[in-house]
C-alpha cells in the first residue's frame, strides 16, 4: 500500500507546514500531489521505474523531490528532521484531530509526550493536560472541554481502524494476485469471498477461495498441502503465518507484501457452493442460517448439509470435465440452491450481516437493492474551476462509460482557500461557460453545482439571491473540527432549512485515516432532512464513504433521500461511484431512496416542489 503511504507522508509534512503562515503555497503544492499519489490506481514505485512519475499532476519540484527521495532511500531526509522530535503516530494526529501544529506541539512539549500512549495516560489524568490547554486556549473552560474530547475522540477513532485498509486500495492489488495465482496449473479458479465480497467499505483481510483442477468430489489433503507450498514460493507471499486443516477444506493465512493478510481456502467442486457460503460469512449470518437449516433437518457434523441440497446441483457442471470455464453466475445459482432449500430467497452478500436479511428473506420481502445502471447522474464533480484535475472530456468518457443523464460540475466556494474556491465574480463566468455546455451537449445535460461552504449557522458564502440560481447547491463543513456537537449540528441544519441548498455532503467529515469525524448529532441532521425534504450525500470517495452504512440506514428508515456522488477531483475519482451505491446496498437501498436515481426531469421537479412550498 505504498501509495497511501506515502501519501499520509506528503499530508503529515504540508500539515506541519502549514502552521507557517509565509508559505501556504508549498502545503496546497504538498496537497496535490499528496492526493495524485493516493488516487492513482498504479503503484508510484512501478510508475517511477517506468520514468513516468514526473507526467503525473502535481508531481514536479519538491512533491517530485521528496517522493524520489523516499523511493531511492526509503525515507525523507525533511520528514525524518520532524519525526526525530515527535513521533509519527503523534504527526499523525494533527491530521486526525484537526488541531493546529503549535497547539499540538507545545502540549506535548510542556508534558513530555513521546507517543500515543503517553497522551492517552495524561488525558486519563486530566489535570495536567487542562493546564496546559488552559495557557494555551488562555483558559477558556467550554474550550478546553472541548479540545480534550476531540483529543479523546481522535485517539478511539485511530483504536477503531487500527489493521483496516480501504476496500478500494486493496481492489487495486486483486487482479495482480489473482493472475500470479493463476499462474499456477493446477489452479482452475479463484474467488473473492469473506468482507470483500460483502463489499465493507474498509476490511481486515483478503479471504479467497480456490478450486484446483484435482479437488473433485472427494478432497485430496496431500495435493492440496503441496498446492499451499507453492503458493508461499509466489513473489506477493511474505510468510505463511498458520494453517488450519478442517475435515472438507484447508486454509492458510499468510503476510503478503503489500501490507495485508491473506487468507486462502482450498475447497472442492464437491463443497464449492457450501464453502462459498461459509466463507463468504459474516460468521453471525451464517450461525443464524445454520439455526434455519437445523429446524430443516438440513444439518450435520457441525455444517449446513449439503447432501440433500446436493441433489439439486446441476448435475453437468459437477461432474463436468476438468478443462472449460467455471463461471461466476453458476456459483451465485449454488447459493441461491441453498437459500431456497431453507425457505429464504437468495440474500446478496452484501445483506448478509444479520440485522434482519434471514427475517425478511424468510418473508420474500428482501428489497430490491440499488445497482449501478439505476444512477443517473453524479452530482458532485470538482472541475479545473476550483481544485479538480478533470478535464470536460475525461468527463464526459465517464457520462457515456456509465450512461448518466447528466452530472453537476461543483466546485469550492470563497473561502476555501485550499480548495481554490469561486468568488462570486468568478462563479458568474463559470456559469456563462456551463450556459454554453447546456446548449452544446443534446444527449446529456451539465448542471451547475456549487458546493457551498457553511462557515456558520446561516453563513453560506454566497448570499442567498446567488444560491437559488444555482442548479445543485450543496453544504459542505470544511473546517469545523475543533467546534462543539451543538456548533456543527447548529451549521449543518442550517443549510438544510435553507430552501435553495439541496443536499449536505460528506455529512459527518470523516477521511478514511485521515480526520476523524467532527462532533455532529447526526440523528437531528437526518430528522431535520427528513423534515425539509433534503438529500444527504453518500461520499463515494474512497477515504470518505460518509454518510456510512449505518447512518445510511437510519436516513433510508427515515425516509430521507440518499444523493450518491464521487467528490471527484481526478478523473479516475468518477469510477469510485460504485463504491458509494455498495454503501447504500449494504444499508439495503431500493432505486427510489435515491434522489440520482431520478431521471433528470424528475430530479428537476423534486427541488422545484420543494422551493414552490
Ligand atoms: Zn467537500
Ligand atoms: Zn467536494
């Protein structure tokens, strides 16, 4: 995950110096390339050998500098100065609390902080650390209360992703073990199961599934044993860390190189559907599962038994011959065998969680889960008017690619200053350009957004004559970590009772890794969007997916329409939508708890109702 990496690298070092007031360009330069790193779906080392890193945006001058440097040295000689003094988990909480280096800093100083844990000891003692606020904020109580709690937060919500990896970094990396594997002869197929094909936004592991060419109706331990070792020869595997010999399968879990484990399960065409079932998982949903099977009679030695089930298989893929394609849908028809041998209708893995899917399955009332092709459009693009990198053709390949009805170009307003944002004098003259669009572009439709920073309760940075002309209006906080639950709440409702606003993105402000989510009473912001007939966004980009499943879930109950946008600063960044509608499936959305699932007339008439009342 070197990518990330050194990403988080470049962010730690622009935060540190940005506290310096004379140079805010070298941050905002830091930034960029910070996130080119991040979003570029290639691995920086290989673009690098390849000589190509300097044709990346961004990537020139000192980002072009430090990023050699950590390539040829694995380190940087300006990083390491930093991290001499203060340890990089303690760098790293800036960027997750939000606070400002000198605050940070000269707390640590004054109380001797050498690491996380000692932080943790001095806020547990409370005393200490008050004091130190207290010069500091020049003692103001209501703050200091405040900056302890976010500090308090901000160490729990590290505790809470310690291991995890963004389910999109790790999908990066799939298809290059997945063809080392297959490199293998005596490999016929292999298949993503546990959290990944349940599709969590953030995962623990790679579990994959393997079906080699000798493991037919009957397992054959030794083979497979030999199989594992030569697995652990590939150049991805570090080490084998255990294995686990069960009486129908082996799995193995190893270190890989990049930074993630991997567990493999050597299965057989004769428990192919039952093992995809049980490693697919979750473990809660299957227990339930297997409870059903019990009062079925369909279980046996520990197991759903598939003997009976098994007499419904197709009888000419199992016994089919070794060579010739085994596809996907024919394991989806397995499971679905299953599902209905015990009453359910087939549950998508993405269900599969228990928190009422058996229940509703049992009924035949499962929704019928948002896909792709139901989006019609992405609402929150940030183009070359602000600080996206996107180009009006890398644009549109992405409208055709996903058959959108339109998109809505939304860039930054005044004072985002690290986002570039518009003055209203230059959102005039991108209104004229986008005016232009409109009538250039007859089998899609480019709407004018604006993602309008909420600086205060009811102060939007465009005055409100400016905002009703605006075709989307999105609220967005930017810079609100370090205010109260009450201050935020107070905001972000705000822009909802605002008629022209139309939606609030990234809602609660989390980055994946990077900032952990400001205060915010979430459950009043979902009650006031209800009440207003407001949209709140599902975050597509890969480090926010904010609002997250659970939260989702509450706005769908709710009624609350649900926007699914990428955020998109890079054209790649577009294709991160699928990731957002796994969000909404996994909280169980239907098409119509989707306000871009409206085609572009409807979506037209569900503001302007909303303006008329
Ligand atoms: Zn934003
Ligand atoms: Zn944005």
């Amino acid at each position: 995950m070197i990518n990330l990496k050194l990403a988080n690298i470049l962010t730690d070092i622009a935060e540190v110096n940005k506290s310096r007031t004379d140079d805010r360009n070298i941050s905002l330069h830091l930034t960029i390339a910070a996130r080119t790193i991040r979003d570029n779906p290639e691995r920086v080392d290989k673009i690098f050998a390849e000589g190509k890193l300097k044709d990346l945006v961004g990537i020139q001058g000192l980002p072009y500098d430090l990023i050699k440097e950590y390539l040829e040295t694995s380190s940087i000689g300006l990083y390491e100065e930093i991290k001499q003094k203060y340890s990089q988990d303690l760098i790293r909480l800036m960027r997750i609390s939000g606070f400002g280096k000198k605050m940070l800093f000269k707390t640590y100083d004054a109380l001797n902080i050498k690491t996380l844990e000692d932080l943790k000891e001095k806020l547990n003692e409370g005393t200490a650390i008050s004091s130190v606020l207290a010069e500091i904020t020049s003692g103001k109580d209501a703050a200091i209360k405040t900056y302890v709690e976010r500090l308090k937060l901000s160490l729990d919500y590290i505790e809470s992703i310690k291991g995890m990896s963004s389910r999109w970094e790790v999908e990066n990396y799939l298809e290059e073990i997945k063809n080392s594997l297959y490199r293998i002869k005596n490999i016929e197929k292999v298949i993503v199961v546990g959290s990944l094909r349940r599709k969590r936004s953030a995962i623990k592991d790679i579990d994959l599934m393997i079906l080699p060419y000798f493991n037919g109706l009957t397992f054959d331990f030794a083979k497979s044993e030999k199989l594992l070792d030569e697995i652990n020869s590939l150049d991805f595997i570090k080490r084998l860390i255990k294995k686990d010999k069960r009486q129908e399968n082996i799995s193995a879990r190893f270190e890989s190189v990049f930074g993630i484990e991997i567990e493999l399960i050597i299965s057989s065409r004769k428990n192919w559907a039952i093992d995809m079932l049980y490693t697919t998982g979750s473990k809660k949903h299957i227990e339930k599962l297997e409870a059903v099977a019990r009062g079925r009679g369909f279980f046996k030695d520990g197991r759903i038994d598939t003997t009976a089930i098994s007499k419904d298989r197709p009888e000419e893929i199992i016994n089919r011959s070794d060579t010739g394609s085994f596809p996907e849908t024919d394991d989806v028809r397995y499971e679905e065998i299953i599902y209905r041998k015990l009453g359910l209708q087939y549950i998508p893995p993405e269900l599969r969680e228990d928190l009422g899917e058996i229940e509703l399955a049992g009924n035949h009332i499962l929704p019928e889960l948002l896909t792709m092709e139901d989006i019609k459009g992405d609402l929150h693009i940030h183009s070359r008017w602000s600080d996206g990198i996107i180009s009006l053709s890398d644009m549109i390949e992405r409208i055709k690619k996903f058959r959108y009805e339109y998109i809505a170009i939304s860039d930054h307003t005044t004072s985002n200053y690290y986002g570039r944002g518009l003055d209203a004098e230059r959102l005039q003259r991108k209104t004229n350009y986008i005016d232009r669009l409109k009538s250039r572009f007859k089998d899609f439709r480019i709407l004018l957004g604006s993602e309008i920073d909420i600086r205060g309760v009811d102060k939007f940075d465009y005055p409100e004559d400016i905002i009703k002309k605006i075709d989307i209006a999105i609220g967005s906080m930017h810079s609100s970590f370090l205010n109260t639950g009450d201050e935020n709440t107070a905001r972000a409702i705000s822009a909802v009772k605002n008629k022209y606003i139309d939606f609030v993105a990234h809602p609660t402000g989390v980055v994946f890794g990077n900032r952990a989510p400001y205060f915010i009473d979430i459950d009043g912001l979902i009650e006031e969007a209800a009440r207003n007939n407001k949209a709140l966004e599902i975050n597509s980009y890969f480090l926010r997916m904010d609002l997250n499943e659970q939260n989702v879930r509450k706005a769908g109950k709710m009624g609350v329409k649900l926007v699914i946008n990428t955020d998109a600063h890079r054209p790649n960044n577009m294709d991160m939508i699928r990731l957002g509608v796994d969000v909404a499936r996994r909280a169980g959305l239907q098409k119509n708890d989707v306000l871009n699932a409206l085609p572009l007339e409807e979506l037209k008439a569900w503001k302007s109702q909303r303006i008329k009342a």
